[in-house]
C-alpha cells in the first residue's frame, strides 16, 4: 500500500483553520502573471546605503557570523541597539541582558507572545492590524480582543476611542499589542493617546508589546514616542522594532527587542526555539547602520515624505478618498467615491483594470466590513515607478 494514511481529521490545528495563504502572496503572484505595478507588498523596490551593504560583504569575508552567532545577538548590534535607544529616546538598557536579536520583527513578535501568554488569555491589538498578529496570538493560544481605529474624514485620519479601549480591558486581558506608527492606517498615536494607554496598563497591571519599526517614518509634526519612555511603563513593556524598514534590506530579516530582563529571558526561552539564531554577518552590517549620522536619518524620511506626497496626490486625483499617513510608507484610501464598495474585490480586479496592485484593508480586520471599502497602497518604490502607477490608475476616474 503506498500513499498516505487516510484520516477524517484535518491536519490544519484548529487554532490556524482561518488563516490561509496571506493576501500579500496572493497579491503579489497576481502582479507577476499581470505584469502590475505593485503597491502591494512593503518592501523598497532599491537597496539601502551601499556602505551598510558593504559592511555585509566585509562580515562575510572576514568570517564573522558565518556560524551560529550568540543566541542573544552578536555584541556589537547589542550595542549598538543600546546606543540607539539612549541617543534618539534617552532610554537606556543593559546589552547583555535587555536585548534580544530576532529574525526580523515578525519573529519578535511571535516570540513575545508565544513566551508571556497561557492559553485563554486576551490580548488587545489595534485594529486594523498586520496579518501576523491575528496568527501569533492563535498560536500562543491566546484570544485576540480588537479595538478599532475608526475612520475620521474630516482630518483624513483614522482615530483610537481610548473609552473603547479601557472598555475592551478584562479580567482575562494579559496583554496589549500595540503599533505605532500604525500599519496599515499610517496613523502615530499622539503623545496623549500614548499616556492614556501607558495609565490603563499601569492601572490594570498589564504587560504590553509594541511594534516601533517604522520609527524613522514619521512625518511633518507627527512625533513618534515609544511607550516605554512613559511613567510606569520601562518594567512592563517589550520594544520591537527591526532594520528593514529604516534600512532598505527587508530580506535580511534583522530585527531585535528591548525590555527588562525577567521579560528578555522570557522571549528569549520562546525564541531559541524559534529559529534560534539568524542573520549573522548581517547583525554586523545593521550595527554599523544605526550609527550612521542623523543626516541619514532625516533624508531617509525627507525622501519617503516625498513619495507619499507624490502617491497621494495622484490618488486623490484618480478618485479615491485618500487618508493621508502621519507616518509609515502606506496610504490607505477609501474606494466609496469610485463607486466602489468591497476592497477585496477591487484589489483582485485592479491588476487587469489599471495594472496596478494594491492590498484590502479588510484581511487586517476581524471587523471585515469595518475594512471594507478600504484600500492600501505601498509608496516605498522607485518615484518612477509611483508616477508609472498614477497614471495608469488616472483611467479609473474616466470610468465614474
């Protein structure tokens, strides 16, 4: 007899059934056999520094991380994390014991939430939320517990009801995941928000993670604060940002996190089963990375506010109602003023109508028809590449 055991179980754990293949595969595919543009997925479609690339090829040559670098993360991006949380935000932490080295931010985010949850436990996250969030929690055996970012028109912002939040905090609640600046809404939470939040886990004695890794991508007066500099908050926050995305090399999954040290051994005892250890001359090169000057910083940002400038405009001229982002590379629109009402559907269409690839904001949502008519566009591209996509989606008004 050959072939598999048949079974009337499925193979797929219960926790996972409702999570299928990610819309940024499907989308993605769909620019290839198409030919789009795509605005899809967020990643640059150009390198990062060349000197950052070249202290890559310097680590490889010089036989640095060729093996299994330290669990932790080599000394020298330790360091250098350190120093950059203590320069830009006068946060100051312990090399040896307060940071950990991940495989990219989505990996610290697994690893959190895989080491501070016990089955049942609720945890709060903004939503609309990135994909990997919804299934970190399922695996951890957590229950997700969404609060929405509602649309607000007049200021082409989306909003956070702090009453909706305290109101979605339980007995049951262990956790808050919190994302700014936000993907995939482009919001930064204020300062205000910020210390309504840091006062509710305080209140509640709740643990909470953030995902910070566009903190370089914050735009005009947007400011962007990360939590644990807030009173209360230094013991019971864990900080996650990564190098991908203020870099330019999303492949070379970088990411790390900053916390006490009872909370950094936890993630750590998750994470070294995880995928152990990763990235090793690349840890070397995104060392030398954050010490770059600010002047690198502030074109990095200079250059991306441009980009949006750009998309936003051209969006707003082919139609679309377009919530401007504070921060982030994405713009989220609204698809009701192109007669438009169901974003999946006009995401799967997009390609073949205007050659032009985007993602549905709903698959962020629990709330589907929250994110219904909502639409997100990825500006992290090459400016002729963002004029090439504006005007090809100029047609769509032709249509109206």
């Amino acid at each position: 007899m050959t072939g598999m055991t048949s079974t009337a179980r499925p193979f797929l754990n219960r926790r996972l059934t409702e999570f299928g293949t990610t819309i940024f595969a499907e989308m993605s595919a769909l620019a290839v056999a198409t030919g789009a543009i795509n605005l899809g997925q967020g990643f640059p479609d150009t390198d990062g520094p060349e000197e950052v690339r070249e202290a890559a090829v310097r680590a490889l040559r010089d036989g640095r991380g060729n093996q299994y670098p330290p669990g932790p993360g080599v000394p020298e991006l330790r360091t250098a994390i350190v120093e950059h949380q203590r320069r830009r935000y006068g946060l100051t932490f312990d090399p040896d014991t307060e940071v950990l080295v991940t495989a990219g931010a989505t990996e610290a985010v697994a690893a959190s939430l895989l080491a501070l949850l016990e089955p049942g436990d609720e945890v709060v996250a903004l939503e609309p939320y990135y994909d990997s969030y919804a299934a970190c929690i399922a695996m951890a055996g957590g229950t997700r517990v969404p609060v929405t970012l509602r649309p607000d028109p007049e200021h082409a912002r989306f909003r956070l009801d702090l009453e909706e939040l305290r109101a979605a905090v339980t007995d049951r609640t262990r956790l808050l995941l919190i994302n700014t600046p936000h993907n995939p809404t482009g919001t930064v939470l204020t300062r205000a928000e910020l210390t309504a939040i840091a006062e509710l886990a305080v209140e509640r004695d709740l643990l909470v993670v953030t995902d910070e890794v566009y903190e370089h991508l914050v735009f005009d007066d947007a400011e962007h604060v990360p939590l644990a500099t807030l009173p209360g908050m230094r013991e019971r926050t864990v900080t996650i940002s990564s190098a991908g995305k203020t870099f330019s090399f999303t492949g070379w999954k970088v990411g790390w996190l900053t916390a006490a040290p009872a909370l950094t051994t936890a993630v750590r005892s998750a994470k070294q089963y995880l995928t152990y250890v990763a990235s090793g001359p690349f840890q070397y090169a995104v060392a030398e990375a954050l010490s770059l000057p600010d002047t690198y910083f502030d074109g990095f940002r200079a250059d991306m506010r441009a980009r949006r400038d750009l998309l936003s405009a051209g969006l707003a001229a082919a139609g679309f109602a377009v919530y401007r982002p504070a921060g982030t590379y994405f713009v989220t629109t609204d698809i009701r003023p192109l007669g438009e009402t169901d974003g999946f559907a006009f995401c799967r269409a997009l390609p073949d109508r205007a050659g032009v690839v985007a993602i549905p904001n709903a698959v962020f949502y629990d709330h589907r028809d929250q994110g219904a008519p909502f639409v997100r566009f990825a500006f992290c591209k090459r400016t002729d590449k963002l004029r090439e996509a504006i005007e090809r989606l100029s047609d769509l008004r032709k249509h109206l």
